[in-house]
C-alpha cells in the first residue's frame, strides 16, 4: 500500500475518534475515489503515491469547481462546505506555486524551447506541466504561457 494512502486511512481513523464530522467526510470521500480509481479498468492494481496523488488533486478541483458554483447560485453554506473541504485535501498536496515562481517557471521553458508565438504553445505546455507536476492548475499555467507567447 502506498505510503499516501495508508496516511489517509491513519488521519481518517483519528478523524473519526476526535469525531471531525467534515475531515471524517472528505478523507471517505478521497479514499473511495482512489479505491474506484484501483478497480477501474481491466484488472484491480494498487495505486503508487503519485497517482493518489493524483486523484487528490482531482477531488480538489472538484471541490473547487463546486464551490465557485455554490457561490454563483448564492447558496453560501454549500459553497462554505465545499471550500472546507478543499482545504482538507489541500493538506495531502504539495505546496501550489506563487505567480512570480509560475511566471518564472514559463519564462524558462519558453526559452529552453525557443518558442516563439502561440504556434509553439503546445510544445511549451508539455514541458510546463510536466514542471509543474501538479503544484499549479492546468488553467493557470495555460494563462501564463498564453500571456508570454502572445
């Protein structure tokens, strides 16, 4: 078992026993996500600690996205719910980039690929996000190449 995922269990047990209704809540929800991602596909694998990562960078957005919808709708308890939430799982993820380090980040590989114009901005992206590795959302690294290229 991943070292990730048997962190979760531990932090869900003792949720449970300081009985934290929403961290209980959201680390069943995260460890039904990775126990679905396990069993999806041909044959049940166990999954490494970066694709539990991965999933919990997938639940985050969800509870982002969620969030934002809620506030939209003017429905503020909801929205307040799912931005608890997201800050659980923000926890398990690795410390997201400040815009002058993602700014910097692009800046170095639009000059490492001699990129030139929006032309190249598929090959920028590919190495951006590869740099990234899940510390920014795919939209802001996509703004900020958009921004050095056009």
């Amino acid at each position: 078992m991943s070292d990730l995922k048997q962190k979760l269990r531990d932090d869900l047990t003792t949720a449970m026993k300081a009985r934290d209704e929403l961290t209980t809540a959201t680390l069943r929800m995260v460890l039904a996500a990775v126990t679905a991602e396990e069993v999806s596909g041909k044959q049940a694998r166990e999954l490494s600690d970066d694709e539990v990562q991965a999933v919990l960078r997938r639940e985050a957005k969800k509870r982002r996205e969620a969030a934002e919808a809620f506030g939209g709708a003017r429905r503020a308890e909801q929205a307040a719910r799912e931005q608890a939430e997201g800050e659980v799982l923000a926890g398990y993820l690795p410390a997201q980039l400040t815009d002058e380090d993602l700014v910097a980040l692009v800046a170095g590989v639009v000059a490492a690929t001699g990129a030139s114009g929006m032309g190249d901005m598929g090959k920028v992206m590919g190495r951006a996000n590869a740099e990234v590795a899940g510390r920014a959302d795919g939209g802001r690294v996509a703004a900020e190449v958009r921004r050095q290229l056009g």
